[in-house]
C-alpha cells in the first residue's frame, strides 16, 4: 500500500484559501471603490451634488438639492461641462509653461482658450439657473429670494448648502 504524500494533499486546500482570499479582496475592492466614488461625486446623503457654481455663488447655493441637481442635468445635456474640458486646458497650459525655449504668448494663448471654454459654460449655467427660475411660482421665488438674503447675511464659510423650503420648481 502506498501512503500519502503529506506536502501533495496540504498544498490543495492552501491553494484554494489563497484563491478564495484573492476573490475576498477583489469584492472588497470594487466596493470600497463605488464607496468611494459616490462620496467623491457628491452624489451621497442629502447635500445634493457637488458644486458645480460656474460664477454663480450664493444662487445655487440656495437652490434646493434637487434643483442643484436639475441644473446639473441641463448642462450634462447642453454639453457645456464636457466641452469646458479643463483638465485638457491645464494639460495645455503645462506644456507651454514646460516648454524649453519657454514662449509667454503659448502661455498666454491657452490660458485665454481656457477661460473661453469657462466662459461659456457659466453661460450656459446662467441660462439653465434662468430657465428654472421662470418655471418657479412666486411662492417659491420669495422662498428663494429670502434664502440668497439670509446666505448673505452669514459669515463666509457658513452660508447654506441648499434651501429648505418646497424643493419644487414648479406649479
């Protein structure tokens, strides 16, 4: 009778623990990454998405979550956001600022093609904010008027995140 090799039947159910441990990290890894995009996003709890103000200050800020977030949408759809591309600006402006000989007016000319690009996206935001402001009732454009004041009124770093009233934007 031939009697088994120890090192052969221990080294099968390390291989599997090795593979099953491998797995576990992967999973957790996916989770902590959706985790953490989501909070990243701003996309998480009741503080609406993150500020996407574009020149527009203590107005969105007073604007409920939900209206932040349909002005969001309005850009995304008008493509003002992508268009904007500011990583793709400041890669630009990298490379004339890294530039050897060094020539201010590459520098300058991406510069100006980067404010350009924000130029129109505060328009377009600007638009957008009119354009949900027209759809409001008076009821709720008092709320909002009164909420930009009070936002006013407070010390910077403290003004609000989003009104509380209605949240409605619209009859």
């Amino acid at each position: 009778m031939r009697m088994a090799d120890p090192t052969r039947t221990a080294g099968k159910p390390r291989r599997l623990w090795r593979i099953v441990l491998v797995i576990s990290l992967a999973l957790n890894l996916a989770v902590a990454g959706v985790v953490g995009g989501a909070l990243l996003s701003g996309r998480s709890g009741d503080g609406g998405p993150r500020a996407f103000e574009l020149g527009l200050g203590p107005l969105t800020r007073t604007l409920a979550p939900s209206e932040r977030r349909e002005i969001g949408r309005s850009l995304r759809r008008s493509g003002a956001l992508r268009q904007m591309n500011p990583r793709e600006g400041y890669r630009e402006m990298a490379a004339a600022i890294g530039a050897d000989p060094f020539d201010v007016s590459a520098l300058q000319a991406a510069m100006a093609a980067q404010s350009r690009r924000f130029d129109t996206a505060q328009d377009a935001a600007r638009a957008a904010f009119v354009a949900m402001i027209t759809e409001m009732t008076p009821e709720r454009r008092a709320e909002l008027a009164a909420a930009l004041l009070d936002d006013l009124q407070r010390p910077r770093g403290q003004q609000s995140g989003g009104s509380e009233g209605s949240g409605g934007s619209g009859g």
